[in-house]
C-alpha cells in the first residue's frame, strides 16, 4: 500500500501554489478534476507538469473513477494530495465507502474526504457522519475533511464556518455567482478554511476544443485572481484542456480577460434561459417556450446540431413554430430579460 | 463514398422516438408490486440541472448526450426504510445509451439478460434498452429489497421501447474479444481531443491481453488531422515514435504500445504490451473485419 502524500510541493515547485487554509497543505492553483477521465495518461500527465492534488469521489463511475487514478498514481503517489468523497449515510456504509476508496486508490491514507454534495445545512451538523469523520481521522484513514456542494452554496457555507470539523469546502463557484456566495467563501477563508473552486465555466462545459485564449482560460482565470480560493478543479479529459488550463494559472485576469468574461456573461445573460417557465403564460399560444429554448442551447451552446434537432423533432415543435409565427409581434417576456422574440426567431429559422 | 454510407447506416443516429410520451410514462406506477408505494413521487432533470441530482457525475452524462431523465422512489408500505430508486435516462439514441453503459460496465461485473444487457447485484441493477440507460439503486440492505429491484427491471424492460443492440458495435471483431470489455467512449480517447467517437474492446492475444479500438470521423481530413495531432502529443511527451504516413506507432509509458492506422474516415489502432508483428497483424484483422462488415451493409 502507498502512504498518503505530501512530499508532493518539492515536485510541483514552478507551479504557483496556495495555501488551504489551516490544513497548511500546499496545493497548485489548478488542481485534477477527474470525473470524467478515463484515460490514466492524462492523469500522469498532469501530475508530471507540476498539478498536486486530484479530485475525485467514491460514487464517480461507480467507484472506477478512483481505480482509474490510482493505477494512474503508482509510483506518483507521494507527488499528489488525494479529495474524494462519500455520501452522507449509515456509519457502516460510509465506513465501507471509504474502505472501499483506499482500496481503489491504492493507498492507505486520504488526504481530504469530503461530504458529497451537501444540499442543506443541517446534513453538516447531523451527529453520525460527523462521528464517522472524526473517526476516521483518529484511525489515521483521512487527514483532512470537508464538504462539497452546488446548492444553497452560500448558506450552506456560512453555516459551516468555524466548525473546526470542515477543514475545506469545495464549492461551484463563478465569475456569475452572487454577492452572497462571495461574502460567504471570504469569511470562510478568513476563519481559516480552506476553499477550493469548482464549477468555474458557469456555461458550456462541453468546448473541449483546443483554444488560443477562449472564455474558458478567462472564467479560470476569474476564480483564481480571488484571495480567498486556494485552488480550482476544472475537469480535464484530454491533453489539450490540461495544456489550456496550466497556461491560465501563472497569470491575473487581464484587461482582455476580463472584456471577454463580459462578452460572454452578456451573450449568456441575454441568451441562457433558466427554464423557470414564468414566461409560458405571457405567450398568447402558452407555447413550451424553455423547451424551445433548451433545444436552442444544444445547437448554440453546445454546438450539437443532431442533438438539437431530435429534441426538437421529439417536442414536435413545427407545431409550436407555425403558431408562434401566426403572431405579428410576440408578447412573451421573461423575467430575466432574455429576448425571447429574438430567441425563437433563432429557433424557428434553425430548427423550423 | 460507399465508406461513409455504410458508417453511417452503422451508426443510425437517427433519433428513436418514444412515440410522442412523455419520460414520466415509463416509470413504474407506486404499487408496481405488492407492498410498494411511492417514497418520493416522479422528477425530471435536464442537462442543465441533472447536477442537483447526481453532482459532477452529470457531466459524464452530457458527454454522452443526455436528454432527460426521470427519477422516481419506492418504499415498502410496512417498512418506509426500505427503499429503492429508479432513474431513467433518456440517451438520445441507442449507441449513447449502450454507450453511457459500458462507462459502468465491468468485465467481473454479474450479468443477465434484461434489456439488451444488464449488470446485477444484490443492491444494483443497469441495463440499456432502446435509447434508455437504467438504473435501479438498493436504497437499503434489506432482502426484501433485491427481488424487488429484478421486477422492478424486468417489468421495465417490457415497458421500454427499443430493442436491437447498435449495429455499429460490430465494427469490432468478435472473435478472441474479451467478455464485456467492449465500450463506447465519446471524450477524449487516449487523451485525444478529436477522439470523440471511439469503440475499443480487449482481446486476447498470445503474450496476454490488448486494446484494439476504431475511432469514427465525419470525413478522411478529420482523421487524418487527429492522427497527426497524436503523433505531435506523442512528440511533446517524447515517446519513440515511428511514422511512415499510414502508420503510426509509439512506445508509451502510459499505453505501452500504441500503433494507429487511418483507414478511410476511420483510425484503426491497438495498444498494451504487444511486439510489432502481432500489432500489425491486429490492424490487418481489423481493417478486414471492417471491410467485411461494410460489404454486409451494402
């Protein structure tokens, strides 16, 4: 079995690193997010090029997301931080889970064991994970723990500030969240915890084309110029996206960056629906107007033509289209300010 | 010309309609079995919000193409404890649905005829049928629990339209493939952006195992512009490499050995531990199983 790491800051040295609050581990600015990786030579690759900590969780592919990196890791594994998560649930599944994650990892220590995917901030305070946690720690297994969460991020945050029980929060944070999570994550981290980004394209996370500077490089950029972020996750599948992101992490946002984080949160504020259907009721024909604009997002966001067009095949929306054009001029409105004429003139044109 | 027909009468990606429903149609209704109610009602998610049901696993769905999904809970009448989920998923076609499949699939896995395949456990069942991935998660230990998962399936399996096994999982021979092993990979293949769409198996060979895999393109540029990017990925890394324009192959740390053959609108290749001769001998067998597979379809 390989002991846990953290001789890994000698081998990551020309990559920036920031410290994770009160842990006093090391970590690159850009960490490993590994959920979709299959492939082990990316993963080697990345710790090769000075990447220290990885990502991942017990629930991912079913528990082979953690085989992966750790046939990847054999011979690294003194080089890299391991996070993975379990899920809040009996002590006797949680303690198998973790069982099971040392095993598929091949080491006999986690570095930080996260809650999965807390939604509310009473599962942070409920009593049996949290003995699970602690024992865990004292049977030497985990080092360090914490939670991760997309919901309710700010409450959820605020919530868990100096709990001495959550040494690291990870949590989906953007160059469009609010106020309140930003607030949050800054009296975190001067509480003394450590905050790690995920989540941090806030839009098409599908653009895994190779890119000079794309908004991708810009929204990464973003995370890391805030003080209180010791590190981002970005997922990385390909060569290409750990070449794209290690070139973002040495730099501030510049001017350019920051003029296209603009550009796009305009192009995404103005043209995102958050399919909230307030708008259905505003259209005199009460048409489904964020399925339209859902199968819109596959062909201008996600760039799948085919995908577009089976949706909107299987929504029947030619239907939906011959009455929205029986209006002289459209009357839905969304709250958010999306145009919506402008968005199912798009539809009409491209999916009619 | 002929290639990119039969390529794509293969692939058929044409949409499978689920006959103007709705996904909510599919689920069991609350008292599928005696004893059972609904522990939560039906719930739908999108690409956009599968994430506040399953977190960062989503994106391995969207990579595969996810439409939609709806989930639904049950509960013994008797026992609220005892539990299970069913979630239905929506792949879009049938090679997506087979495809987000064997992204779970293990050679070791047990296996049974529901679907067009599925893997079981006591806690757990998946299996894809039509354009539909399904799984069925224990939500308790309860041996009152594992029966029910089966007819759950099995009552599913009759309900879900759809029923052939994609027909471009045949571009792959059979023969010597190692059980189960077979999978659809739609990301980063080898590492490789423009590996989007790719087949690989594991087969038995005389010093062991190896990959052998087929990555599909929409033309011959694309294939060969991706061939020419693994060979410049494999230069940074310096691996050996040997390319005499058709064929590539490299000594890797992290593959082995990696040769790559663009056929057509198609990259053939094979890597593990695996001398020279028996590599081109694969690619040869591969090209020809090909052929033989187009000249089926034409």
């Amino acid at each position: 079995m390989i002991t846990g790491g953290l001789a890994a800051a000698a081998f990551a040295a020309d990559r920036p690193k920031r410290i994770l609050g009160k842990t006093g581990l090391k970590v690159t600015t850009l960490g490993f997010g590994s959920m979709r990786t299959f492939d082990p030579g990316v993963i080697r690759r990345a710790v090769e090029m000075g990447i220290n900590h990885i990502d991942t969780a017990r629930s991912y592919m079913d528990g082979y997301n953690e085989q992966v990196i750790g046939a990847a890791l054999q011979g690294l594994r003194n080089r890299v931080l391991i996070t993975s998560k379990v899920k809040i649930d009996t002590p006797s599944k949680m303690k198998s889970d973790v069982e099971a994650s040392l095993k598929a990892l091949r080491t006999d220590v986690i570095d930080i064991l996260l809650l999965h995917s807390i939604k509310r901030p009473d599962e942070l305070r409920a009593d049996e994970p949290r003995k699970v946690i602690e024992g865990l720690k004292r049977d030497g297994l985990i080092r360090f723990s914490g939670f991760s969460t997309h919901l309710n991020a700010a409450s959820i945050v605020r919530s868990a500030t100096k709990d001495s029980l959550y040494d690291i929060m990870v949590v989906a944070y953007n160059f469009r969240s609010d106020e309140a999570l930003t607030h949050a994550l800054e009296q975190a981290w001067r509480s003394g915890h450590g905050i790690v980004a995920m989540k941090t394209q806030a839009g098409d996370y599908r653009d895994d084309r190779p890119a000079e500077l794309s908004h991708h490089q810009a929204a990464l950029k973003w995370v890391l110029s805030k003080p209180f972020i010791s590190a981002a996750i970005p997922s990385m599948v390909t060569y290409d996206q750990l070449r794209e992101n290690l070139q973002v992490i040495s730099g501030t946002p510049s001017e350019a960056d920051l003029e296209i984080l603009h550009r796009y949160d305009e192009k995404i504020r103005t043209e995102l629906c958050r399919f909230c259907g307030a708008c259905i009721s505003t259209c005199p024909h009460r048409l489904e107007i964020p399925e339209i604009n859902r199968c819109l997002m596959y062909l201008e966001g996600y760039h799948d033509h085919d995908l577009a067009r089976r949706s909107a095949d299987e929504l029947g929306l030619k239907d939906a289209f011959a009455l929205c054009e029986s209006c002289t001029s459209c009357s839905a409105r969304c709250v958010f300010e999306l145009n919506l004429a402008a968005q199912l003139g798009r539809a009409r044109t491209f999916l009619g | 010309m002929k290639t990119i027909c039969a390529i794509a009468v293969l692939l058929n990606t044409a949409p499978l309609p689920l006959c103007g429903a709705d996904i909510r149609d599919l689920v069991l209704p609350a008292d599928f079995a005696p004893g059972w109610q609904w522990d939560f009602e039906p719930e739908v998610y999108g690409p956009d919000n599968l994430y506040q049901y399953i977190d960062g696993e989503a994106e391995l769905y969207i990579d595969y193409d996810f439409f939609e999904m709806v989930t639904a809970s049950y509960a013994l009448e008797c026992d609220e404890s005892v539990t299970f989920t069913l979630d239905i998923y929506d792949m879009g076609t049938a090679l997506n649905a087979f495809g987000i499949y064997s992204s779970y699939r293990r050679p070791d896995h047990d296996f049974a005829q529901i679907g067009c395949e599925a893997t079981v456990s006591a806690l757990n069942i998946r299996f894809y049928k039509g354009k539909f991935f399904i799984q069925i998660n224990a939500g308790s230990t309860d041996p009152r629990v594992s029966p029910a998962l089966l007819a759950a399936a099995r009552r599913l399996e009759k309900a879900i339209p759809g029923a052939e096994r994609p027909a471009v999982l045949d571009m792959l021979p059979g023969e010597a493939q190692l059980p189960h092993s077979l999978a659809y990979v739609t990301r980063g293949f080898l590492g490789q952006s423009r590996f989007r769409r790719t087949l690989r198996a594991s087969y038995s060979i005389d010093s062991g195992t190896c990959t052998a895999f087929v990555v599909l393109f929409e033309n011959e540029p694309a294939a060969r512009t991706a061939l020419s990017d693994l060979q410049a990925t494999l230069r940074e890394q310096s691996e050996e490499i040997e390319t005499d324009g058709a064929l590539l192959s490299a000594r890797t740390p992290y593959h082995g050995a990696l040769f790559c053959r663009q056929h057509d609108l198609l990259i053939l290749g094979v890597n593990g531990e695996l001398d020279d001769k028996t590599a081109l001998r694969m690619l040869d067998r591969l090209q020809n199983h090909i052929e033989k597979v187009k000249s089926g379809v034409n």
